[in-house]
C-alpha cells in the first residue's frame, strides 16, 4: 500500500498567536516581540481568520513618521499612507488573508506561499477557523527524514509496485536524500517512471538511476 503524502497538517506549528480586530499598534509590536514571529493572523469569533498583520504593515508608520503625508503620495499609495496614519489590527492588517487546508499538500502550499509572496499562511479548517500557521521553513521540515526511512519507501512503493519479478536485482541506497537505483529489471519502459516515482517521495532531493534492462 502506498504512503499517503505529507499534508499542510503533518508539518504545521500548531501553537498559534494571533490578535483581535481591535488590537492597537503597540500590542501588535509586542506580540511579535514577545513571541518572535513577523506576523499574526487576525481573528474573530470562534477563531475565524479574517486577515493577516505582517512587520512590513507596521514599518509603514515608521516610513511616513517624519514627513506629512501628500496628496499625491496618498494617491500613488493609498493602502500604504492608509496604513501609517492606523493604530488598530483591523485597519492594518492585509485582507481577506491568503489561507491554507491543512489537507493541501505541501507543493499547494509551497505554491500559494510563492503566488502571493508570504512567507507563512494560516492554516483553516472548512470554517475558517484557525488549526495552525505553516510557514516556509515547516515546508522543508520533509527533507529532514531519515535517508533509512526514505530508502524504505522507494522499495516498498517504487521498486516492489513496478517490478515484482525483479525486485531482489534492485538495489535502493539514499545518502543524505539523494536516492539511487541501480540492478537490473526486466521492462526498459519502467525505468523512467521508477525515477520519477523516487523523486516524487517527500524529502528525496534528487534521483540517480542506474537501472538497465538485464537477460530474460
């Protein structure tokens, strides 16, 4: 039976700070202080995640502190200037939030990360009720599995799913991820999708395949 793959859920923080609408500037700075993030999801109600305020939201006071706002700055960067003249979590925050599944995978999550350009998501339910926040560095937590571990995988679901037959003539080494395949099988046609199958198992970083077609 295959593994099932990792999920938003396998690799997110669950311990989650987050603030209240009405939140002012200063508790803002200190929870971030305090818990050492650079950012907080806003929520109200039952944990319903209604936006997100980053250090960049709040650096906007310090941007505009020493100068008069214009009116055609305020034109050219209305969300900005907006921002800089607010002390509450409502108004600075970046809304609605771009959120996660915690059932995604992890390339989904990878992918909404790099569309949208944040370096962590709040993870919802089908509510919208905050479970946790994944951040980029939980997305690599995969690459952090045992090479045994991994090797065990390839075999059980690559090398024993493609080539039952053949399956004592394959070997199976991983050494610090990168998997390699070497012996001899009796389809040409599956070494390639052997390769790709070992490289689609999360934490693997890269596939060698020495694999050749042996006698009949």
């Amino acid at each position: 039976m295959a593994s099932r793959p990792f999920t938003v859920a396998d690799v997110m923080t669950k311990k989650v700070v987050a603030v209240l609408p009405g939140a002012d500037f200063k508790e803002l700075v200190t929870t971030m202080q305090r818990w050492k993030v650079t950012a907080v999801p806003v929520v109200e109600g039952e944990g319903r995640v209604v936006g997100v305020v980053s250090e960049a939201d709040l650096l906007l006071k310090e941007e505009f502190h020493e100068h008069r706002l214009g009116l055609i700055e305020q034109m050219r960067r209305p969300e900005a200037t907006a921002k800089a003249g607010s002390r509450r979590a409502e108004d600075l925050m970046t809304s609605p939030a771009v959120t996660v599944a915690s059932d995604a995978s992890l390339p989904q999550a990878a992918r909404l990360m790099a569309t949208h350009r944040v370096k962590r998501l709040p993870v919802v339910d089908g509510h919208g009720a905050i479970q946790g926040i994944v951040s980029r560095s939980d997305l690599l937590k995969v690459f952090l599995r045992p090479d045994d571990d991994l090797a065990a995988e390839v075999r059980r679901d690559v090398v024993e799913r493609l080539f039952p037959l053949s399956r004592q003539e394959v070997d199976v080494r991983v050494e610090a991820g990168v998997v390699t395949l070497s012996g001899t099988v009796r389809d040409s046609g599956l070494i390639p999708v052997a390769a790709r199958l070992a490289g689609a198992v999360e934490g693997v970083v890269d596939v060698r395949c020495g694999l050749t077609v042996g006698a009949e």
